[in-house]
C-alpha cells in the first residue's frame, strides 16, 4: 500500500503539471513588438503540443511496460490497445507538427539511454525573449522526463497483481489528466480547426481507456485471494 501510494503521488504530480508551464505562460498581456505577440502565440501552441505528445508517449511506455511485467491476458490485451491507439494518435501529432513547423521533443520513454530532440532556432526581433521562454518549456519537460523515469523504474519492480493494479490506476491516472489537458486545449485553440479536430480524436479514447482501467480494477479486487 505505502509503494502504491508512492507511485500514485509520482503520476499525479507528473499529470498535473502537464500544461503546467504553457499555463503559466499564456495571458492577454499586450506586448509593444508584433514579433513577440506571433513568437508567444507559437510558443504556446509548440509547449501544448509537446505536453499532449508526452501524454501519448507515457501511455505508450506503460503499455509496453505492462506487456514485459504482466502475465494476465486481459491487461496484456489492454496493454495493446494502449500502446496501439496512442501511437496512431502521436502520429497524427507529429503529422501536424511538421506541417506547422512545430518542432516537438520526442523521448523514447521506455529506454534505458534516453536523449531528447528538438528546440530548433529562435529568430525574430524578440529573440531573446522567445528563447527564454522555450528554456522555461524544455526545462518543465526535463522535469516531467525525470518523473515519469522515476514512476516507471519503481513499477518495473513490482510483480504479478501488485504490477497490474499499480499499471492500471497509473493508465486511469493519466487518462482523467488527458481529459483536463484536451479540453483545455479544446477551449483555448477553438479557433484553429485542424488542431481543435486532432484534439478531439483523443478525448473518447482517453474517456475509454480510462473506464477499462477502472474496470479492470475492480475485477481484480473482486477476485482477490
């Protein structure tokens, strides 16, 4: 009990803070350069996608976690629709990142040796500005690597229904934070169609996969020894 409440603390601060740093950021302050008003605005939208990246990208790690730790079909079965429909939304994603020159870091969450890829140049009268705010994001998102390599190593070492328990409230975790980001993100770029849609193709595949962890859950407290 005292490990899962452990791992519980770890994802919630890890999920809260998702957005956390594009929050801090976005406003209606008016600022005297029309080059730092078009930087923020691109800033925002490049630190919101890098934090709906991430969410798939942890989702993806837990599942393939899961398929290497557990040995029950069910959550090994529902390890693999996680990983599958995460990717197939991470790859919409990047899809539309590139096309807007949104350049995103992409982490392998799962790996031993990991090296983040991104933060391309700033450039602009507001240089200096735009680039300190993107040292605020990357930093955010080091923190947020760091804590969920720290969730995912103390899951590692759990075993058998302890393992499936923790990995399912982890997923649910996650998924209930995903809703609160997408919709976030849903109010604040409503006038951008492309990324509103992209957005709203997440929403009911967190809502389910946040029921059947619950669900799962139950089950295995119902049949517990």
């Amino acid at each position: 009990m005292r490990m899962r409440r452990h791992l519980w603390g770890i994802s919630l601060g890890v999920a809260l803070s998702c957005g956390a740093a594009w929050a801090r950021d976005t406003g209606t302050k008016q600022e005297q350069h029309e080059g730092v008003r078009l930087g923020e605005a691109s800033e925002d939208q490049i630190g919101f996608t890098q934090q709906v990246a991430f969410l798939d990208q942890t989702q993806i790690a837990l599942g393939k976690l899961a398929l290497e730790q557990s040995k029950d079909p069910s959550v090994r079965a529902f390890a693999q629709r996680l990983i599958q429909e995460h990717q197939q939304h991470l790859q919409s994603l990047q899809t539309f990142a590139e096309a807007n020159t949104l350049n995103l870091a992409l982490v392998d969450l799962g790996a031993a040796d990991m090296a983040m890829g991104g933060s391309g140049p700033v450039d602009g009268a507001a240089g200096g500005e735009l680039e300190e705010r993107t040292v605020k994001y990357q930093d955010a998102y080091l923190q947020q690597v760091n804590a969920f390599t720290t969730l995912r190593s103390q899951l590692s070492q759990l075993q058998g229904r302890d393992f499936d328990r923790a990995f399912l409230e982890q997923v649910s975790s996650y998924q209930k934070q995903g809703q609160k980001l997408v919709n976030t993100g849903l109010s604040r770029f409503r006038e951008d169609t492309a990324f509103s849609v992209l957005l709203g193709r997440l929403v009911p595949v967190l809502q389910r996969h946040q029921n059947e962890a619950q669900s799962m859950v139950k089950a295995l407290d119902s049949t517990q020894p």
